[in-house]
C-alpha cells in the first residue's frame, strides 16, 4: 500500500508549486488597478502587505475591511472519449483587514491581516478519473503582520512587517484498489511474487476501496520590507520584498474503506474463488496496517515574492503605474512526509517547479472629486512542470483583466468595488501519473471584490 502513501501527499508540493497557488487579491482599490502597488498603494492600509513603505505619510487612523469572491470554472477533457468532468468549486471568499494609525509626520504604524497562498479544487468522485490524485484539495494560509513605515527623507519613505502565519492544509483522495499490491500472507502461500496487484488477478481498473483524507496545520513568520524613491513630483519607484518561510505541518491521516462488493475472481493461496475481497482488506486498516490511521508531519515552503515597480502621474485626473512580480516557487526540492504508524513508509517528494513572473499594468482616472474609476491588465507566467499537471492543481500561464471604482459615501467612509477575469492558457495534463499525460484542462475565474475604508 506504498503507493498511495505516496499520492495522499503528493498533494504537497503542488499546492504550493504553482502560481495557481499564489493569491494577489488582498485589496479592491488594488484589484481594480491589476494588483499595481509597489510605488504608489492605494491610502487605506493595504501598503501592509502590498508595499510597507507605502504607510509612511499615512495620515491619521484608518481601518479598511474587504473580501474578494473567487468563482472558479473549468475541467478536464481526456483524450479517449472525449468525456469532460467539470470542476466543482464553491464561491471562495477571501477577506482582509488593515488597521494604520500615523505617531508622527514621519512614522505610521499599522497591522494588516491577508492571504497570500490559498487554493481550493474540489471535483465530483463520481466518474472521475483524477479521484485518485484527489478530488477536494484546500490549503489556507493566513498571514497577520504588524508593520512600521519611515519617512526617512521627502522623497524616501522605508517599511517593515513582521508575519505571524497560521497555515492548514487538506486532502481528500480515493485508492484504486488495482494498483494495489496484495498482502504478502496471501502472495507467498500462492505462489505469486512479492508485488503482484489485485489488477494482476482481475481487479478492474478505476475500483475505488479507500477514502483518504489528509488534515494538518503549522505556523511561521515571514518579514515583508520595502521601500519607496520619490524621483520626481509626478515619478515614484518602489519595491517590496516577502520572506520565504518554511512550515512544518502536523496533523492526521484518516483512511475509511469504501466497500468494493468485489469477489476474489480465482484462488489465492488459502482463500478461494469467490471470497470477499472487503474481507481480504479488513486488515489494511487495523493498527499497524498500511492504511492505519495515525499522526502524520511533512514541511512545505512559502515561498518568497517580491515586486518592483513604478507610478507616473500624467496630471490631476489620470494615474498609469506598473509592477514587475517574482516569485520563487523553485526552492522547493525536497519534502520529506514522515508517517508515525510504522506499517506506512516514510518517503520524501522531489517537486520539479520554476520560478515564476508577473507582469502588470494599472491606470486610476478622477472623474470627479468622489468618484474614482481604475482599470488593467495582468499576465503571469506558470510553474507547474509539464509533468505535473494534475486535479490538484491544473495551473499554467494566465491573462487577466480588470475593472473597479472607489467612491466617497461620505467624508470619512469610502467603498471600493472591483472585477477581474481570469483566463487561463489551456494545458494538456494527468489523472494517472503512471501513464502521462492523457487530456486536456481547462481554467477560467470570475473574481468579485468589495472593500469598506474609515478615516477616524
């Protein structure tokens, strides 16, 4: 049972080995700008993650609250019989908080709580071949960073933050009884060699007689710095940098059988045609079987990010700003997974990411004194190698678009609306590792944003 030991957890590295994974949306004033903030962040808190730097000059006390819907779609098609499985995603709600109060004309302080790497996928198991690799994955990771901003000179202003991050991460996956080995008290009596599968005596591919479910969480710190040039009264530079940090995940791994209503099609050994196979499993899940419940820890990087970019003030209406964003999903080379039930091997995952780049451009337009419009436009590059396209996470290379507004309510409340459509390049990939790439997934996201800002 080896085997699925290795996939219950193979989830790991791809959660956290793909731009997919990565979430930008922390902010409706950004959102609406395509994420553009690193020389010029929207004035409602929202610097703290965006760009620490940004706080400085921030005057008084401001609380900002929003959440973002994310409302994924898409599926995969394989290449045989051309039958598509859909994805079967809830509206995913991703919320943020950002609290500043300025001490001084120079330093401003504030704390801000955001998301920056979460996921779900969550496809039927009904039917679906990908139900092997996994068929509900979720990983939340919640960042909460107290942070302080510097106007060291006019035109320099300089920000810190230290994270506390709580992460969890779970896994649900079925077990394909034909690829299987059959326990070795029934190999050896019957001749058969160390290794032979319940596929080797008949067992039809696709039978499902295990319900996996992986259930973890760790914490960290990370620290989030940058800095902000003024060059000139209309040209600002800036840049912020996020720590990687590595998170150590303990938790449990649970194993259900699911009946197979199977019969031994031939004798084995002692047992004769026409034995139960649920009968044979029983003891897969008894203390010290391979698929006995017990304590399970694995540790997975967040990986470090950071933007460059720059904002132009074109005259008293129009803003055009841009960012560069880079992402290091390559740190991730190895992960160990250590089981504490003895039945089930340890075993350590080689994940093959690349690092990836974001390129975005943003624009702000006053059409009056209390109303602003933004739009813009995003492309990011994929990590995911094309070996390792899979249900848990179909990630690739995607353009998105966006649109938003901020109005004044009244003189000290303002709301943000935001929208942003994500398409992504389709990308052929796997529900079966060992056979390769068979089919084709397809991606695609509407986003909703709303945030609320305060000025006390």
């Amino acid at each position: 049972m080896r085997r699925f030991a290795l996939l219950l957890l193979a989830g790991a590295p791809s959660l956290v080995a793909a731009q997919g994974f990565g979430v930008y949306e922390h902010n409706t004033c950004t959102m609406g700008r395509a994420g553009v903030a690193a020389a010029s962040p929207c004035a409602d808190g929202s610097a703290i993650y965006f760009s620490p730097a940004g706080l400085a000059g921030l005057s008084g006390t401001r609380l900002s609250i929003g959440v973002t819907g994310i409302a994924a779609s898409g599926g995969f098609t394989d290449d045989i019989l051309a039958h598509r499985t859909d994805l079967n995603n809830p509206l995913i709600p991703v919320p943020n908080a950002y609290f500043t109060h300025q001490f001084s004309p120079k330093l401003t302080v504030g704390v801000g709580v955001y998301a920056p790497y979460g996921l779900q996928t969550k496809w039927p198991v009904a039917g679906f071949e990908g139900r092997f690799l996994g068929y509900n994955t979720n990983v939340r990771s919640i960042y909460i960073q107290p942070t302080f901003a510097y106007q060291v000179h006019p035109r320099l202003k300089i920000g810190v933050g230290v994270a506390y991050i709580t992460s969890t991460l779970k896994l649900k996956q079925r077990v394909d009884l034909s690829t299987q080995a059959m326990p070795v008290t029934l190999t050896g009596p019957a001749g058969l060699p160390p290794g032979t599968t319940f596929g080797q005596i008949g067992v039809a591919t696709g039978t499902d007689f295990a319900d996996g479910v992986l259930d973890a969480s760790g914490t960290g710190f990370a620290v989030n710095f940058g800095g902000i040039l003024k060059v000139t009264d209309k040209l600002s530079i800036g840049g912020h940098w996020l720590t990687r940090k590595k998170i150590t995940y303990d938790g449990d791994a649970k194993f259900t059988p699911v009946p197979t209503n199977l019969f031994l099609p031939v004798a084995v050994g002692p047992l004769p045609a026409g034995t139960p196979v649920d009968v044979v499993l029983g003891n897969e899940f008894v203390p010290g079987g391979p698929l006995a419940n017990g304590p399970v820890s694995t540790s997975i990087y967040m990986p470090p990010q950071g933007s460059l970019g720059f904002a132009y003030k074109v005259n008293d209406e129009w803003n055009v700003m841009a960012d560069y964003q880079y992402t290091v999903w390559g740190w991730f080379s190895e992960i160990p997974i250590d089981f504490a039930n003895a039945g089930t091997p340890d075993i350590t995952l080689h994940p093959a990411n690349k690092d990836t780049h974001g390129f975005r451009f943003g624009a702000e337009y006053r059409y009056n004194p209390k109303v602003q419009l933004r739009g813009g436009y995003l492309y990011h590059t994929g990590s995911s190698p094309a070996s390792f396209v899979t249900p848990l996470l179909p990630e690739g290379s995607r353009n998105e678009f966006t649109f938003g507004a901020g109005v004044e309510l009244t003189p000290k409340l303002h709301a943000d609306l935001a929208y942003q459509y994500i398409r992504q390049q389709d990308r052929r990939g796997t529900v079966n590792p060992a056979i390769g790439n068979t089919g084709l997934y397809q991606f695609s996201a509407h986003l909703f944003g709303l945030g609320l800002a305060y000025t006390f």
